[in-house]
C-alpha cells in the first residue's frame, strides 16, 4: 500500500510575482520575478537546482510546449526540465512534480515554477481554440459562466435553497474575497466591495453576476522544495513540510448517466478523502486552519467547502453567511483574496495559493496574517463540472 509523502519534503523558499495587466512583461519577464524572489528566500543559487517542473497552459499564447523556455528564462545547468498541463491544476501539477522526485530520491532540490500570460490574447476569458477533435476547448453551446450557473441551479434545487438565499450567500463569498485581497500588494484587484454592489451587478449567466466572476490576469508563481535534513543543513529552522497531495482526475462517469446530478464535483470529494487520510486529519473542520479553494465562481468556493467536508452537504450557504469562512472566522478562506482578486493565469494559481499557505505557516503574511495557522490546504478545479480534475494540497508545520 502507498505509505504517502507526509513529512518526507519540505519547502525551501517561495515567490510570486505581481499578478495583473502586466503588459509590460513577457512569460520569461514573470518567471524571473517570481523565482528571483523564490531562490532569495531559499537561500540557494541555481546550480544546487537537480531538476525543475514547469506549468503552463496556453503553450500557443505563452512559452511554447516545453521545458526550455524555463531553462532559457533562468540559465538553468543543464538539468531536467520537465513542461506539464493539467486544466487549471497546473500549478499545483508542477509543485507534486518536484515534491515526488524529493520524495523519490530522484532529487535533492527541485524547483515548480508556473507561468501565464493571459491579458495579451484579447479574450474576456480564457482563450478557446481548436485542437482537434478530442480535445477541443471550444463548445458551441457551452461556456464557463454557463456551466457552473448550472451547478448553482442543481445545488440549489437539491438543497432547496431558496433563490435569494443562494445569490445572498455566493455575494458574501465575493465580499469577503475582496476584503481579504485589499491587503494583498499582490493581487490584481485590491477594492473592498459591498454585498449591494454585488446583488445589483450586470447579470452574466443566471445566478452568477458579475461579481460572481473571476477574472483574467498575467502572473508566475515559484516553490523550491528539498528533503528536512537538507533544509536543516542550510541553516533552515521552523519548517513548513507538505503533509499531501491529491490530483483525481473525471473518469467520464459524471456525464454518462444520471447517478451524478449535477450539484458537487466527485473529483473534490475523492481528491479531498485521500489527502486527508495521506496527512492524517480525520476532522477537517476542526483542524484545517484556513484554506485556498479554487473560486473561479463563487457558487464554485461555495459547493467546494461542502466537498471539501467542511461543511456539511447542503449547509455551506449557512456557513458563509455566518461569517464561519471569514478572516476571522472558524477557517478563513481565500485570505490573500483568491481568483476573485488575483484572477487565473492557469499555470500559477495553484503555486500562487501554496505561497499564500506558506508565508502564513511562517507568519510572514503582514496584514493578513493569522494566528498560528497550522494546517492550509489548497484546491484546484479544472475543466467543466462534467469533466474536470480536482487537486488538493495540505501544507502545515514540520514534525520529525
């Protein structure tokens, strides 16, 4: 049986870079950004690096197919590189990368570095191009917003949730985002707003409005990781170890028949069960200490706390209005400001939500900063509520 990852790894420094309209950067500009301040903060220099992981999803508007422009963009020594995609668990697919070859034996020090640059392809959204047959991006009579406004709809006539209610709760999980990413000199969109101007917004696909929406932006993210002996040997104390990492992937069994109804991702659930029992938490609400969770949507933050078992099936909307996923809050979510106010360059969010983790862990979040966080848990969700790929991540405190 697989003995699991818990405490074998440990992260040696992290950076991300400014996410936003960065119009005057290219994909290697925010690379370098980010993983200048990553190999600062590790105390490293590029030729103590055994191999690296590169993330990007859009190789045709960004940096090509493999791992070279990483290697060109950082003069790394002539080491492995590998380029990997996975929806919008990129991120969070290069960091396992890198963690699995310490955890391995493989490497000493691997490097995960994630890059997208989104805001030069003119789309609203995210691009959508053809590429064949299997796998096109593009459906006629399919978008994002109108996919996940059709999760809010099945949740609520599954739950009964009377419609104001739901649009009440999913506004609260933006209000709340926004508060927390206004103390981010990081994240792109940094204005507090208030639960009218979200009731009162342009309607993009019923329930969601506009404020239900993230947005799009440019940005890199960057995670040196080793073994705790070597982190010791560096002069690291107080180390920040992962304790999981889960990546379920949809088998097609959601839009096969009619088991699956349309109101949770099974992915989460299943993604969520293994990295819990990997990192040995057996009562996520009481001892995760905050959590990043993949709100490309809010109805999506909000029926990803019920399948996180966070809360219980049918209940989040009470959660979040009782303010439970605050910043001062039984478990604050989203306490950098999430999608909602970094946006989603695909290949950095997940690394992105991992820094967010880290620097809390070790108290260096300034304003955000919470009390002695123990356990942070990220989440990506990539793909279409019928279709996708769930990854969970559990960083916390390094225990021998």
């Amino acid at each position: 049986m697989p003995q699991g990852i818990k405490d074998k790894v440990v992260i040696l420094g992290m950076g991300c870079s400014k996410f936003g309209e960065r119009w005057d950067m290219e994909a290697d500009d925010l690379i370098v950004e980010a993983a200048e301040e990553c190999l600062e903060d590790a105390g490293i220099e590029r030729s103590q690096i055994d191999a690296a992981w590169f993330s990007t999803a859009f190789e045709d508007v960004n940096v090509g197919k493999s791992g070279v422009p990483l290697a060109i963009a950082l003069r790394l020594p002539y080491i492995p590189v590998t380029r990997v995609e996975n929806y919008c668990a990129s991120g969070t697919e290069s960091f396992r990368g890198a963690v699995y070859a310490v955890a391995s034996g493989a490497a000493d020090i691997a490097l995960a570095v994630g890059v997208e640059k989104l805001k030069d392809t003119g789309y609203g959204g995210l691009p959508q191009r053809g590429r064949g047959v299997l796998n096109d991006m593009y459906w006629a009579n399919a978008s994002a917003p109108g996919s996940f406004a059709q999760l809010a709809t099945a949740y609520q006539a599954k739950h009964g949730v009377a419609a104001d209610d739901l649009k009440r709760a999913m506004a609260q999980i933006s209000v709340k985002s926004h508060a927390n990413g206004a103390k981010n000199p990081k994240a792109h969109l940094r204005k507090a707003i208030d639960i009218d101007t979200v009731l009162n917004a342009p309607m993009i696909a019923e329930p969601l409005g506009l404020f239900d929406c993230c947005g799009v932006s440019d940005g890199s993210a960057a995670a040196i990781v080793t073994r705790p002996d070597i982190a010791r040997a560096l002069g690291k104390t107080d180390l920040v170890s992962v304790k999981a990492l889960q990546l379920a992937v949809s088998n097609g069994v959601e839009a096969s028949h009619n088991s699956w109804d349309g109101s949770y991702f099974m992915t989460t659930r299943r993604a969520a069960e293994r990295a819990y029992k990997e990192a040995g938490i057996d009562k996520p609400r009481e001892q995760i200490s905050m959590f990043e969770c993949h709100d490309c949507f809010s109805i999506t933050e909000l029926v990803t706390m019920e399948d996180l078992f966070l809360s219980e099936e049918g209940n989040a909307w009470r959660d979040v209005l009782d303010g439970f996923y605050d910043a001062d809050g039984g478990i604050p979510c989203q306490i950098d400001g999430g999608l909602k106010c970094f946006g989603h360059p695909i290949g950095a969010s997940g690394l992105r939500m991992i820094y967010e983790m880290y620097l809390q862990i070790e108290g260096r979040a300034d304003e955000r900063q919470l009390k002695n966080p123990i356990y942070g848990m990220t989440h990506n969700l990539g793909g279409f509520p019928h279709q996708n790929v769930s990854s969970v991540a559990i960083v916390g405190r390094y225990q021998a």
